[in-house]
C-alpha cells in the first residue's frame, strides 16, 4: 500500500511539472495572440465603422454631393470637399 502511495505522489508531482512547463509554453502563446490581436485592433475598428457608414450613409450622402456636382472644386466648402472625398473612397 505504502508502495502505491508513493507511485501515486510521483505520478501528481509529474503531472504538476508537466503543467505548470504547459502553462509557461501557453503564456507566451496567449501572449503572441494577443499582441496580433492589439495591434489590428485599431483597423478592425475603423473597417466596421467604415461598412457602417457606407450601408447607411452612403445614399444620403451621394444625395447631398447631388447638388454640389456641377460646382468647381474651389467653390466647395471644407465639409462637402469631404464628403466628396469620402463618396470616391467608398465606391472603390
């Protein structure tokens, strides 16, 4: 009994060993994901805001930029430059 007792504590003490080994192995990994993960964090963000405002402000904005068409570039505010900026970038 004595035998199997002391078996037992070496098969946990293995088994501890081999995890904490996998738990090192692992942190370093989740650490590698996550720095990935940070660093196309801030385009993903821009990408959902970007389909966002083209699937619900698109047609309202190529109404708007209707009316300043004809106009030179130089007769545009500020503003509706923008917009006419954004409609091309969008229809790409």
């Amino acid at each position: 009994m004595i035998l199997s007792l002391t078996a037992a504590s070496a098969l946990v003490a293995n088994r501890a060993s081999a995890i904490e080994a996998n738990e090192l192995e692992n942190s370093a990994f989740v650490a590698e994901l996550k720095r990935k993960s940070d660093e196309k964090r801030e385009e993903r963000k821009q990408e959902r805001l970007d389909d966002y405002n083209k699937k619900n402000f698109g047609d309202y904005l190529d109404w708007v930029a209707g009316n300043d068409a004809l106009k030179d570039e130089s007769q545009l505010s500020e503003n509706d430059r923008a917009i006419r900026a954004y409609l091309k970038s969008i229809k790409n």
